[in-house]
C-alpha cells in the first residue's frame, strides 16, 4: 500500500528533524541559557525562556503582553532575551542600548517601555527611556558603541542563525541548571 509507506516517509522524516533539533539545542545550550543575554522576570528561576525578538517586530509586540502576563502568574520563570536586531540599524541600535542597559541594573521597565512603544523605536526612544527611568544616558550612549557590546549582538545574531531562527519572536524553552 503506497500511503501506508508515504506515512512511514513521512514519520521517519519529523523524527529525524527533531532528533536534530535537540542535538543543535544540546550543543548550543550554554550559548542559549547562559551566555549574559538581558533577561526579564525571576533570573533565579528554575523555567527558562528564550525569546529570539526585535523591538520593531509588530508579532514580538503583540506576544509581548502574554509573556508579561505569564511572568507575573509564573513567579518561577525568567525571560532570557535575545534580540536579533533583524529589521535595520534602528533595531541593531535599540539592541546595543538595551545591552549596555543591563549592565547598570534592571531593564524590565525599560523592556516594556520600549516592546510597548507605538511605532518605529530609535536609539533617540530607548535612551529617552532609559534616562526617564534613572539609567546613566552618558554611560549607555558609550557602552552601547563599545566593541563588547557590539561582540554581544553579534553573537545573538550568530546564534540565531546556526539556530535558524528565520522569524521572530521565537521561544525555547528549558529549565535552568
């Protein structure tokens, strides 16, 4: 019967793709859960998820508020966020910000300021932000051009492609430890 083989195929064919998938995500995992990346939630919690995300990503805007929903009825979950600046060098800037923004303190706030922004979001909005929630604007504006900082991105974006992310947002999610 020629189904009967084609669903066999077909079978072999999805087991194959997520045998894959779970040896990339085993070799990546360091990169994936513990590489620095700015995170949201409770960055002790024992539930990981990565969100592969632009800023300028109207579907990453739209999920943005069931995650902020789930993170408040999941007290044991983080959001590891990996932003891919995908869409230009307005993207690639609010990226830099936002990474030079974690090192100074807790940029949850500053997230939602900006993922909930209406319209295109600058590096002009993201240090307007920062500087309206008591970041040091000086600071970030420098270590937003830094070379570690630009390393960082860089490394999101090499990540997102051995991955394959091809869209955004995309999430894995794992646990800690």
């Amino acid at each position: 019967n020629p189904e009967v083989i084609r669903d066999a195929l077909l079978k072999l064919e999805r087991d194959e793709e997520v045998e894959r998938t779970k040896t990339v995500l085993r070799e990546y995992k360091s990169d994936i859960y513990d590489s620095g990346s700015p995170e949201i939630g409770n960055a002790e919690g024992t539930i990981a998820i990565v969100e592969f995300f632009d800023y300028n990503c109207p579907y990453c805007r739209a999920a943005y508020l069931q995650i902020k929903d789930f993170l408040k009825d999941n007290p044991d979950t983080k959001v590891v966020l990996k932003d891919v600046a995908s869409l230009g060098k307005d993207s690639e800037a609010v990226a830099r910000v936002m990474i030079a923004a974690a090192k100074q303190k807790d940029i949850a706030a500053l997230h939602d300021a900006l993922i909930t922004r209406k319209g295109k979001v600058t590096e002009a909005h993201a240090l307007e932000a920062a500087g309206k929630l008591g970041f040091d604007v000086a600071r970030l504006t420098a270590e937003a051009k830094s070379s570690e900082t630009c390393d960082s991105l860089t490394r999101t974006q090499d990540l997102a492609t051995r991955l394959s992310v091809t869209s955004t947002p995309l999430y894995i999610v794992g646990h800690n430890g």
